[in-house]
C-alpha cells in the first residue's frame, strides 16, 4: 500500500486548507486511515481517522474546525481543515491501517501546513 498525500501550504489565522491522501496497492488491506500531525519539538498526535464504513473519530483539539471524509471509489481520503489557528502549523501525515487493529501500518509523506498570525 502506498500513501500520496496532498495540500499542505501556507495561510493566515482563519483561512481554509482542504489535504488529500491517496492510496494505492493492495487497498483491501486497508481498515482505517486518517492523519497524525507533528509539530516543531512536540510529538506525534492523531488528528482524524475514518473507517472503511464511513465512521469518523477527532481530537478534540479540532471538533467542530476539522472534517475527514473519504471517497471510496478514488481510493482518497481528505481533510477540510477551517478555521485554520497558527497551533495546527505542523507536518501532516496520512497513515493506513491494516486488519482488525489501530495501529498504523502505513505511512505517507508528510505535508506541511503553516498557518501565520
């Protein structure tokens, strides 16, 4: 399974960015995906996932400002982040879950997302 994710880029505080991931592979391995974020000097943390099912969990750090969604038929899960604060600057990752479990086992490479002040 391979992991594109897109979208990251630079906004002010309160602007939009919506970020994509696609998958390809052997996509029937999949069971969740969603994002991680790191910021600067802190850790990894899960921001949003989503099942094959269409079931979607948050941080609550971004409820109500965040919204995953995917489309199944192009393999491609998205992020529409509003509402954008300079705490959400980080490198977002797509990651891909496989079987039963919730750990991730697939990665994607990171896109940046910088929101200024």
């Amino acid at each position: 399974v391979q992991l594109q994710a897109s979208g990251g880029g630079l906004v002010q505080t309160g602007e939009s960015l919506r970020l994509s991931c696609a998958a390809s592979g052997f996509i029937s391995r999949i069971n969740v995906m969603g994002w991680f974020r790191q910021a600067p000097g802190k850790q990894r943390e899960l921001v949003a996932s989503i099942t094959r099912s269409g079931r979607s969990t948050y941080a609550d750090f971004v409820k109500g400002r965040f919204t995953i969604s995917s489309n199944n038929a192009e393999n491609t899960i998205y992020l529409q982040s509003n509402s954008l604060e300079p705490e959400d600057t980080a490198v977002y990752y797509c990651y891909a879950t496989e079987g039963p479990g919730q750990t991730p086992r697939y990665w994607g490479r990171g896109t940046l997302v910088t929101v200024s002040s």
